[in-house]
C-alpha cells in the first residue's frame, strides 16, 4: 500500500507550477528512465537538421525551460511519495529478516535438541546390546532343574504370579539356589569338623594298638626266653636221673 503523503517542498514545489499546467489534463509521471521530453513542436526531419531560426530560439528556450523545471517538480513529488512507501518496505524488510532468524534460531535449537536425542538413544542401545552380551555364570553353574525347584522350594517362592513371569523365577530360582548352596556348605564344614575327630580318635586309637602290638610281641619274646630255660632246665634234671639206677 503506498502512503499518498507529501513534504512540504514537494507543496511548495507544486504551487509553483505555471497556470497553464494546472489547467492541463492528468498526465502520467515521467521518470528519468524514461523517453526524452517532447517539446509538442511538430518539426519536420529535414528541419531538424536545419539550425534554428533567430526569431523562434527565445520562445523555444523559454519553453524547454518551462517543461524541464515542471519535470523537475513532478520528479520531486514522485520522490517524496515514494520515501514512505520505501520505509515502510524497508521495515517490513527488517521484520521478516527479524522473524527469520528468530525461526531459524528456533530451527537450529530444535534440531539440537533432535542430535542429542540421536546421540542418547545410540548410547542406550550400544549399552542394550553390552548387556544382552553379557555372559552370566548363572549360565555356566549348576542349578536345581525348574521341576526340582518346584518341589524343593518353599510355597511364596513359587506361586502362580512367579511362575508366569520368566525373570522373577530365574531370580526365585537364584534365591533357593543360594541358601541351598549355603545349607550344603555349611552341612559340609560340620562333617568335614566330624571326620576330623574321627581321625584323631582313630589316630588315638591306632597309638593304643600300636602299643598292644609292641607289648604282645615283648611278652611273647619274653614267653619264648622262659620256655627256653624252663626246657634247658628240664633237659638238664631229666640226664642225672637216667644215669643213677633205682634201688630195688
């Protein structure tokens, strides 16, 4: 929309148009782009050509003086109802500049804002993958069979609601098979405390037997040395008594 407003020298400037313009009809505004003005003098080309005669040069200058000072006038009008059309564009101009750069800051931040989510849901998944990669040594050790444990464990450790849901029986399963392990390893440290004392009674009683052994044997060599005297001493008593005769 152009604003229809003038100066105060484009007023000035048009007040001072001469009578007879004002009394011509409307004609468009000429720019400096555009033709050259016609001085409404009907001259043949062979008369242009032709150098002017002395008594038309005065009426002539006077008129192209009188066209090039209206054109002047006319030229500053237009400028001056221009301008205000040229600030208004010019504001419009900043604003949509300004409106921009606020759409693109908003752009830029928005799409920040999409990079870190990118960023954050690869991290998330490189960690996803890490943990299903995971090897346990729940996988590698021994455990009650689901079966066993169902008739091993306790009842709250088996319910309807654990048994339906894979993760809280393999943590159940984990649980029982824990306190089992403990149960075992402690039932083994007290037979392991039981056979030690067996061993140190057997050793004990291994010592005694010993020492039977050692005083048998000493009585039975010394139960050989007194058969050998008690048959030395027979042998010896037994020769005299053959040698003497019996009184009849």
């Amino acid at each position: 929309m152009h604003l229809m407003t003038t100066c105060s020298r484009c007023q000035a400037a048009a007040g001072r148009t001469p009578p007879r313009l004002r009394r011509e009809p409307h004609r468009p505004l000429r720019t400096a782009y555009e033709a050259p003005v016609d001085l409404g003098l009907d001259v043949s080309p062979k008369q242009r050509h032709d150098p002017p005669q002395p008594h038309l040069q005065r009426p002539l200058a006077h008129h192209r003086r009188h066209l090039q000072g209206g054109a002047q006038d006319r030229a500053r009008v237009a400028t001056c109802i221009q301008e205000p059309a040229n600030r208004a564009a010019n504001a419009a101009t900043r604003a949509h500049k300004q409106a921009t750069a606020e759409a693109r800051h908003e752009m830029d931040q928005t799409h920040l804002g999409l990079q870190n989510l990118l960023y954050e849901k690869r991290h998330l998944e490189r960690e996803i993958d890490k943990c299903r990669q995971f090897a346990s040594i729940y996988q590698d050790i021994p455990m009650y069979s689901t079966e066993e444990f169902v008739q091993l464990a306790p009842p709250e450790a088996r319910t309807e609601a654990v048994m339906s849901n894979e993760h809280q029986l393999m943590l159940n399963r984990l649980g029982f098979e824990l306190v089992e392990r403990q149960r075992l390893d402690k039932r083994a440290k007290e037979l392991a405390q039981q056979k030690e004392e067996l061993l140190k009674e057997s050793k004990a009683k291994a010592a005694v037997v010993d020492n039977v052994k050692v005083q048998i044997d000493t009585l039975m060599k010394m139960a050989a040395e007194v058969g050998k005297k008690v048959d030395e001493l027979v042998s010896t008593t037994a020769v005299p008594s053959a040698s003497t005769p019996t009184p009849s």
